[in-house]
C-alpha cells in the first residue's frame, strides 16, 4: 500500500493575485519512496507528500497512486490550470526521450517510458531528467550555484551521482546520459565496484558503500588499535566511521583521509574538463564536513595545474536533503520551452 | 628575420557578387611559427602565409611583423572592408579575456593581452582562444564534426590539447582555461611531467614525448629483441617507433599497445562526463593509425560502463594539419556576435 502523509505546507498560498501565478509539481522517485510537492517560482514548497516506490511492482500501478494521491495536493494549490507542467527527477533518466533506461535500484527493468505515462494520466508537459542532475538545476535555481553558470553537482550517498553546467545549461551529452562522474575511473586496476564489473572508479571509494569498504580493508591491513575493532564487520557503515572519528579515533580519519585523497583527485581531473566556478557537493557524506572537505580541497589542489589553482569552490549544500529533491525537479518546469 | 612565403590561393577569389561576401582571418600562433590566411564562409582558404613566432622576443615586434605581412594579404582579398574580423588560435589563450597567460612554449612571459594588441593595430574585432579550441571549432564547421553538437577534440602532438563542445557551443568555464584534459591525471603517481610537476597525466603518456618515455622505459625493463635497440636512447622518438612497429617489431607495437591502453581509460573517463557523440583526434601520433587506434578503441569500450558501449566514435580529423590550424582560428571569427 502506498503511504502518504500530508505535510504542512512550508509557505501557505497567497490569495489575490498571487494566487494567479503558474506553479510547478516536482517529482522525485528513488528506490524506497517517491517525493513530490507543488513548488512555486520562488522555490517555496506549498505542498509536498510521498508515496512508496518498492510497494508497486507494475509502473501502470504505481502512476495510478501517483494519479490518486497528487490530485488532492494539484487541487488544494488550485487545480491543473495553475500548473506549468510537471518535473521528474529519477536514476538513470533520459531528458532528451522522457525514458527511464534500466535502472537498478527500481522495480521497472528495462526501459520505462515514464514522461509519457505521467503525461497521459495528467494531461500536463512532464520533462524528465536524472536525479542529480535534477539537484544540480535546484541548486542553480534555489541554492549554492545561484548565479552560477559553470558548476558541478556531485551527489555523495550509497552512490556517487552527478550533474554538470556549462554555460548556464546542464549538459546531458549527444544522448542524454552525461554526468556519470561516480563511473570515472580514478584508480586503474583498482577496488571492484560490484554494480558495473568495473574497477577503481570514483564511486567505488568515495561513497557511502565505499568508505564502508575502505574501513574493512583499513581494518584488515593495520594492526592499529581503533574503536572500529568493536563493531563487527557487517555492521560498519560510514556513520559508525564518522562517529569514531569524531571521538578521535585514528584510524577512522585515516579512512576520511583516503576518501578525500580519492575525491580531491578526481574533482582535479574534472575541474580540468569544464574549469567549473564551484563543485556542490551534496549527500550524507558531507555530513562528515571536514574531515572530508580538507583532506579533499588539498588533493584537489594538489592534482591541478597551476591555471586552476585556488579558484574552485567547494561548497557543501544547504537544501534540505528533503527538499532538494522536490525543488531540483520542480526547476526542469521553469526550463521548459 | 620572419620569414614569409605567399602560397599559391586554393581557391581564386571569386569575381562578381562573391567578392562582396564577407572574409574571416585567421591566426595560428605557435612556438615555432605563426600561421595565418584568408578564408570565406565556406572554409576555403584564399590566401595564407607564415612568419616566425620565435624570432620576436618582444610581442610588439611580432606585430609590427604580423601586420606588415598580413596586411598584404588582407589588400588581395580586397581590404580591411571586407574581413568580419581576426580569430586568433594561441597557447593558453583565453576566449574571454584575449590574453595569453603564461605559456611556456612562446617567447612572451607572463599575461600578454593580444587580442588587444591586434585589435589596436588592425582596427578590426579580434576574439582568440587557444589552440585546440580553435582546432575543435575547425572541426565542427569544416571537418569530421559537422553537424555535431556534442563532442571532444584530443590533440596528439608534442603535448596533448583538447577543446569540448557542448550542446553546440565550446566549453570555455568560468574563467576561459576548460578543457585542459592532457593534464587530467590517469595514472595517479604515475609518470613525472616535467613541465608541470604533476604525475601520471594523461599527457607524460599519450603525445610524442610520452611514446618516446615509454620506449626508454620499455627498452630498460624487457630483454626483448628490438629494432629500436639499434639507436642510441637521445634519438628515440615516436616515428621512430612507428617505423620499427610497421616493420613488426614486438616491443614498438607493445609501446604503442600500452599507450592506447592509457589514452583509451582517460577517453571512457571524458565520455562519462560529457557523452560525446564522437571524439576527433588529431596531430602527429594519430598517423600511427590502427597501432593506437585499436588498442585505444578496446580499452575505451573496457572502461565505459554499459550505457555508453558501442556507441561514441573516435575519428582521425581529415583536415591537413597546415590548414586545419588557419581554418580554426577563422572559425571564430564566424561565432562572433
């Protein structure tokens, strides 16, 4: 069964004309659960719910809850007129077809053509775009890219995810899938990364999964003391890290220390593709703030050559991981032709 | 002394209307020597000549030079008039602010801005950018690139330059420098650079000094048999290993084996970030043809994950090397405003 719980509206809609002007529905689907809101130009999330993604095995059964539960929210903010459209955010989705392209952690498998389904049920223009670059257009619109028109995305959770802005405009690539930074090979020969076969890429290090694996291998290698030893194995994850670290732990800032190593070189290597005013990061292993930012900064630094020395920002966001997600797909609206 | 030589038109300026049509110049500034010529909207070149970069250690004295020389050329083609304006291809040139900053192969040190300088002498609109950008912009107007909005330019020479475009526009960033990729680090403390410091960048492997790099290392290592073990170290260079590679000679081959291998990870890398329709390679290396290319193509494929297999072209550019760097600094004048 789908859940869905009604959330106080952060900013209540105005009356008079205010009311008049055009709103956008922001959609985020994720593994576990989709989010969605009603966002107005100004970034204020009027309404906002969540349905499950897991609960709903067949996506004709998933865009009917969707259906059912975001018509009560289209119709408390005004009706279908009020909206310009509606903006979706999903892994492994294609602006350029509106396609969600085998995506391994949904329930659909092989290529759903998701802006379409949604289009049909709403009768509203849907664009839909992968989930961090969705995040990236939020932050340029709402949050630390403001004003920006060159930056990187890069979105640090299980996974690592990506969104890139030249020019103002966020580049999806010749076919629509650009930005997959996380699959960026930093280190040749390196750690397996179980989802691809691939070895040594950025995401196999600098994730949450990844710095897991980091302190079992830490762990395994030295003989250091470390308040780790008294976890077992499968049940380190990155905030038991975090947490040791924090208590001083040595060999728990190592493993933030290599982490950062790994990042700080491959934000280099992407500073010298598209020279970026500021990389944005965002994701639950920012929240180890600078135990990761400084050993990153300075092998970014490091790595670069001199042209982009002490130039490149790099800010952590400051959305609320909850909204971001609603705002960054409700801002693909604002975009439309 | 510059010297001068007026090579005969390609293509006779036209009698009649065409001669109305308006007329780009371009300039190729190298280390050695500086190309320039004439050129219409249609990529033909009807003039062209060369002065020595080299000869002018102070840049007022090279264009004094280049105006006495050019200025010729530009009366031919019937006069100031008639040109839309100069595109100036540079190293280290930056679109944004037509300086020149720091490059270590011309004889002007420290930030000289030229696009100024020329502008001053020629009263005509000068826009510069370096080399390899104006090679890229080459590409997309008259060579293997046409109609491409999405791709990577790689210049194989002594060094390793690229431009990028994107969405149909160049990727400059937000301070003119993107596109460095032959200093994107592929091998993390791999080989020195000894012109940068950094190590394991993709250019200490993949231009000419790298091939050469890799047959003293290799002609170290191994007891293999070889051609190139007739020629005293000082003197291995890449055709030299081309040469021995066509008469079969294992190691040659396995020199270039090896540097297809590196350029074919760092090639996976930049399609994962900006999913290029194709990659255009161009300069010196790319005449060992297949002895690269193929190595280069499989370990590209090896490294990409699944979404991008079998899908991204890497072509050999078709311009003549003489005329591609006069065709791409005239290319931007055709961009301008």
């Amino acid at each position: 069964m789908p859940s869905s719980k009604q959330k106080t509206s952060k900013s209540a809609p105005k009356s008079g004309s205010a009311n008049f002007q055009p709103l956008a529905v922001g959609i985020d689907i994720g593994g576990t659960g989709t989010k969605y809101g009603i966002v107005d130009r100004n970034g204020n999330i009027l309404y906002s719910s969540e349905i499950s993604t897991r609960g709903h095995q067949l996506v004709e059964s998933f865009i009917d809850a969707l259906y059912d539960q975001l018509t009560i929210l289209i119709e408390e903010a005004g009706g279908t007129g009020r909206m310009k459209g509606i903006g979706v955010g999903a892994p492994n989705g294609n602006y350029y077809t509106g396609t969600i392209e085998y995506a391994p952690n949904l329930p659909w498998k092989g290529i759903i053509p998701l802006a379409k389904l949604i289009e049909n049920k709403f009768h509203l223009p849907v664009v839909l775009t992968n989930d961090a670059n969705a995040a990236a257009l939020g932050e340029m619109m709402y949050g630390a890219a403001k004003e920006m028109k060159d930056f990187i995305m890069i979105t640090l959770g299980t996974g690592v995810g990506s969104g890139i802005v030249a020019n103002g405009k966020l580049i999806y690539g010749h076919d629509g899938f650009a930005g997959e930074l996380g699959h960026t090979i930093i280190i040749p020969d390196g750690r397996l990364h179980e989802g691809t076969g691939k070895h040594g890429s950025l995401e196999a290090y600098a994730s949450a999964t990844g710095v897991r694996l980091t302190a079992i291998e830490f762990l395994n290698k030295s003989k250091e003391e470390s308040l780790l030893r008294s976890i077992p194995p499968n049940k380190i994850d990155s905030k038991k890290v975090y947490d040791a670290a924090i208590e001083g732990d040595k060999l728990a800032k190592e493993i933030f220390d290599y982490t950062g190593k790994i990042l700080g070189l491959a934000l280099a290597n992407f500073v010298m593709f598209s020279s970026p005013e500021a990389i944005i990061l965002f994701g639950g292993l920012t929240k180890a703030g600078e135990l990761i930012l400084k050993p990153t900064r300075q092998h970014m630094e490091e790595n670069l050559i001199q042209v982009f020395q002490n130039k490149v920002k790099i800010l952590v966001s400051h959305l609320k991981e909850a909204d971001a997600a609603i705002l960054g797909a409700s801002a693909l609206v604002w975009e439309m032709k």
